[in-house]
C-alpha cells in the first residue's frame, strides 16, 4: 500500500519508522531504500499463481526431511519457503513420495550446520519428471486419484499426530514434523508405502524399484520429455 495507507496503521508503522527505516536508507537497491515500509517483495508473480487457490503446497528451501504441507494461502510466505501453486492431493501426493524424493537428493546442494539438503526451484522441480506433464494428468485416470487418496491419508495422520485432542502447549511444541520424521513411527512408514506404491503405478513401475534405478528411470524419462520439446 502506499506510505500514506500505511501511515494510518500508526503502532506498527511507527516501529517500522524507528527500526526499519534506517537500515533500509543503507541498502543499494533503490527499490528497496525508496519503498522503506514494504515488507520484502511484493511478488506479483507468486501472487498471480496463487489467486483464487485457497491452498497451496509449500516446502522449505533447506531441510533436514523434505517435507510437503498445506498453507493457506491467506498468508504471505517467507522468502525460505518454495510454494508451488496447486491444491490439488494428487500433487502434494506426487512431491511428497520417495520417487521425488530421491530426485532432489541426486539435483540438490548441501548447506548448513548439519549438511542438509536445499531444494531448488529450477533444478529440482523444475527438471522433475511427473507421471504426466503438469496439467496434463488425465483427471478421469484412477492411478492419479489413487495417489490423491494415499496422500489425503498421510496428511490427515500426519496432521493428527501434529495436534492431538487434550495436549498441552508444551506436548505441542515438541510435536514438530522433524520430529516426527526423526521418530519415523510404523504408521508413517505404511503411509508413505502406500503413497509411494500409487505413485509407482502412475509411472508404470514395480513396488520393488530401489532408488538408484528410480533415479535412472527419471533420468531416462527427463531426457524423453526434453527431447519432446
């Protein structure tokens, strides 16, 4: 909004006037220093993505677990968080399988304390092969419902385990998705089996396939795609 607006939000603006402002006159980036209240960037085209969605899916950019959730996307996401701009399960479901797991691991870099993986949006989405080209999934097809409905599952237990009835704000606190995946308790791991088994179907693969011919296979695939055009 412009400074004017702004400046209507008195408490908060006035923060920002004492806090924010004199770092900003300090920046290179003119942008930045002459439009001093903004939060960030206004991201028209993350924006434009995401209108008339009322969720999306969202995944940290380094993480020790890769992990896919639902924002709602009433909230503005950080700059360290990739959104991709469906709301569909059938999506969430195909991300948050091992097929794409292990491609992220083959395409990622490593950073932080711990050496953890960072996704990227152009050389780990961008380049992965999905069952069928993104919106081109043959909505009548039941492999894809398949995979929407395994992942609904894994969501829901997920979420269960996240906010159980009756729990104190300090049993909540430690009820964290690394945590969980640090735990990796049976009922996630049947969850995931059955997440990762519907997504083998979709691809035409066995149940068995280990991870370095999933890799293979992707790369094969990839290299179909692109020579498609």
């Amino acid at each position: 909004m412009p400074q004017e607006e702004a400046a209507l939000y008195q408490l908060p603006f006035e923060h920002v006037v004492e806090n924010v402002k004199p770092i900003r006159a300090e920046t290179r980036r003119k942008r930045t220093r002459e439009r001093w209240w903004i939060h960030g960037e206004a991201r028209p085209g993350l924006r434009k993505a995401i209108k008339g969605l009322k969720r999306c899916i969202v995944t940290p950019e380094v993480a020790k677990h890769r992990v896919f959730v639902w924002m709602d996307t009433s909230i503005v996401p950080d700059h360290t968080c990739h959104v991709i701009a469906r709301d569909d399960d059938y999506m969430i479901g195909v991300l948050q399988s091992r097929v794409h797991q292990t491609w992220t691991l083959a395409q990622c870099s490593w950073m932080g304390v711990g050496n953890d993986p960072r996704y990227s949006s152009s050389r780990t989405f961008e380049t992965f092969p999905f069952p069928w080209p993104p919106g081109k999934e043959p909505r009548d097809d039941r492999r894809l419902e398949a995979i929407a409905s395994a992942a609904r599952e894994l969501v829901r237990k997920r979420d269960a385990w996240l906010n159980p009835p009756d729990a104190s704000a300090a049993e909540l606190k430690k009820r964290t998705l690394t945590n969980l995946y640090n735990e990796n308790p049976s009922w996630l791991q049947d969850a995931h089996r059955d997440l990762d088994e519907a997504v083998f179907a979709a691809y035409g693969w066995p149940n068995d396939v280990k991870d370095p011919e999933i890799l293979a296979r992707l790369l094969q695939l990839n290299a179909e795609r692109a020579s498609q055009g």
